[in-house]
C-alpha cells in the first residue's frame, strides 16, 4: 500500500522556487511509493490559534471553521509531513505560519489524535547569497519537531534564488529534491 506525504506549500508565487522544488520532491518520493497531496496555503483561510485551549479540553482539532480542517485531514492520513516556504523576514511566510499555530491540538497532553513519531522535511528558499539567512528558520523548524517527536527525514535550504524561475535551472538543486524524495524509502 503507498503511503503519503502531506507536502504543504507556503509560497504565493505560482511555479515559484519553492513550488519547483517540491515538484521535484514529490517526484522522487512517488517513486519511493509515496502519495503526495500538495496543500497551498496561499488563499486558504487559515486563522491564528486564538488560546482557547479547547483543543485541550474536547481533545479535538481546532474548532475554528476555516480551512485547517483540510489540513488536519492531510495530516492525519500521513506518514511524512513536508513544509515547503520562502524565507521572509528571516522567519516562516504568513501563509504558513498559523498552520505550525494550529498544531496545537495534537500535543495536549492528552490528545486523541497522536501524531508523534511522523518524519518531517523542511523544504526553503531565499534570495540572501548568505546561507546563514537561513540560522532562524531552521532553529525554529528543528525546535518545533523536538517538541511534536517528529523525525526529521531532511532539510533543503536553498539561498541565492530571487526571481521566481532561479532554481528551475540549478539541476544539482533539482536533482537534491528528488533525492530528498527517494530517500523516503528508508523511514
Ligand atoms: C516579503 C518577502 C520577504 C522576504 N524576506 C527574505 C529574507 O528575509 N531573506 C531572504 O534571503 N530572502 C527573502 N525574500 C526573498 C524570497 O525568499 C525569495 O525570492 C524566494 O526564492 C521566494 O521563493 P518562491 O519563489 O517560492 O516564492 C523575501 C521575499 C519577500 C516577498
């Protein structure tokens, strides 16, 4: 039975860096026997946690009726949950920041819905010709598994890709996505 990856994408830009990218890694995961469903989170109506902690209480999903119920059923059915974004601000798109945010029903203490122990890959691109633009993002991504158990089963952090075609032909790049893929074989 093929197993599945929920790849969500943060970038606004269609056929972006980071879209390219992930393309890349969901071809090279299909022919590890994943299933990938792509969610873009640009345009989706995707609150912030509002601290209610009702989560909590009912040890359900959030019951703020947007969007993220698409996520949480994504989520929910899969074994590799991939974050796709460009660095803005040194930190995560608005697109996808209250996605990480709305996580929370899954680590209340006593939550239904156990999530521990998934694999994880963070997928980034960013203009700076300096790779450590990326110091921020990662300590957050690398922290935020630490704290859901997730495995990390790799990261991809492309800097020096501005306009929105720069890594379509960057074949080493493109080649390291699909490998990224492949190697989900072995999680
Ligand atoms: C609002 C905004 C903020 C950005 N902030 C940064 C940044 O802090 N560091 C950086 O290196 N690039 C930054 N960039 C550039 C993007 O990360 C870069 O163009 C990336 O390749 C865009 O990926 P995409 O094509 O997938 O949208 C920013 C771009 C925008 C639009």
């Amino acid at each position: 039975m093929s197993r599945k990856i929920t790849v969500l994408l943060g970038s606004p830009r269609r056929n972006g860096n980071s879209e390219t990218l992930a393309v890349s890694f969901i071809e090279g995961a299909a022919k590890a026997g994943y299933k990938a469903e792509m969610i873009r989170t640009n345009g989706l109506k995707i609150g912030g946690c509002i601290d209610c902690r009702r989560c909590w209480t009912n040890r359900t999903h959030c019951f703020l009726n947007d969007d993220m119920k698409e996520v949480y059923a994504s989520i929910d059915a899969s074994d590799v949950i991939t974050f796709v974004a460009p660095l803005y601000f040194y930190s995560w798109p608005a697109q996808i920041k209250p996605v990480w945010d709305r996580l929370l029903p899954y680590f209340s203490p006593n939550s239904r819905m156990d999530v521990s122990g998934r694999s994880t890959v963070l997928i980034a691109t960013a203009g700076d010709n300096d790779d450590r633009c990326f110091d921020g993002l990662k300590k957050s991504f690398e922290l935020a598994c630490n704290y859901a158990k997730w495995k990390i089963a790799g990261e991809l952090l492309v800097h020096g890709v501005h306009e929105a075609n720069a890594v379509s032909s960057r074949e080493e790049i493109l080649k390291q996505a699909f490998e990224m893929g492949e190697n989900l074989k072995s999680q």
